[in-house]
C-alpha cells in the first residue's frame, strides 16, 4: 500500500542532495525592524534539523 505524504511537512522542510533535511527560520514576516543586524542575517539562511528529528521527518515525506 501506497504512504500518504504529510503535505504540511512537505512544504516546510525539504531534502539535500546528499538527504539531509533543512528548514526556513521562523519569525521572517513582520514586526523584524527592532532586530538586530545579526539576527536578521541570521534569518536569510535554511537551518539543519538536529538528527532526533529528521527520522519522524523522513517518515512524513516518503517520496520527497
């Protein structure tokens, strides 16, 4: 029988080449002008998942 992908997962995590998995950072909408500098940089790159995680990831998107 065929796995149903957790459409909600699909669409914020995604894999590498090499299936590692990365996300966006939260908190990138509005209210970022008291922000720092660092941290608005901080905020323009992908994050990694700790490893704990990434099997229950990988199990939501079987196909991705």
């Amino acid at each position: 029988m065929k796995l149903k992908t957790i459409k909600a997962v699909a669409k914020r995590f995604k894999h590498t080449k090499t299936n590692k998995i990365r996300h966006r950072k939260s908190g990138q909408d509005h209210f970022n002008a008291g922000e720092t500098g660092k941290t608005t940089r901080s905020k323009r790159k992908d994050s990694g998942l700790l490893p704990k995680y990434e099997k229950g990831i990988k199990k939501m998107m079987p196909y991705k």
